[in-house]
C-alpha cells in the first residue's frame, strides 16, 4: 500500500505533510501536491497531519484514478522538501466538492 494526494488538497495545498516525509516523495503542482508512488515507503506519517484529510491510502475505491494522477505529476512537478505557506484563501476551499474537475492546474509549482 502507498500513499496518494486527492483532490482535496486542490488550492488548500496545506504542506504539514511535506515536512514529516521521510523520504522527499512529496511533489508541488501550481495547485496541489502529489506523492511518487514508487517513492513512498508507506509508513503513514504523512497521513494525519494533512488538515483536510487530502492523503489516503492507495486501496479506497478511487484509489485507482488518484494512482494514475500521482504517478503522472510526480514525473514532471518539482520535489518539495520544505514546507511553504499555503495559499491565502485556502481556508475557502476546504470541504469544496469536485475540486479535480474545477481547479486543477496540470502546471508545476513556479
């Protein structure tokens, strides 16, 4: 089992997760995070300190398509080490349904 960012990180891009990793596997987006699955060693700490539960494990029912979009930006977006400030308004988009399909950016972090 690895690891996976979901949509819910999209524009909250809170980045407590990235600070605890062991391993560097975090990924930044112009929007969101991602985790290289094939970087992952599954350990889960990363898990409870996203504030709005955007990390889950690989084997929930859409585990599949969040599989698919890890793998695929984590090839191109910059690795993140450090944690950065989110975004200013990230607070207003918290809880917001269908986020993948209103905001994700396929850019990588500038």
């Amino acid at each position: 089992m690895t690891y996976l960012v979901n949509d819910k990180c999209i524009k909250c891009k809170f980045m407590d997760c990235v600070e605890v990793c062991p391993v560097d596997c975090f990924y930044e987006g112009e929007n969101m995070l991602v985790i290289n699955p094939d970087e992952c060693i599954d350990c889960g700490v990363c898990e409870p300190e996203c504030p709005v539960e955007a990390i889950v494990p690989d084997n929930l029912d859409d585990g599949t398509k969040w599989l698919d979009i890890n793998e695929k930006y984590s090839q191109t977006w910059p690795n993140i080490t450090t944690k950065k400030e989110p975004p200013s308004d990230a607070k207003d988009y918290e809880g917001v349904e269908d986020k993948f399909e209103k905001y994700f950016s396929e850019k990588g972090a500038e």
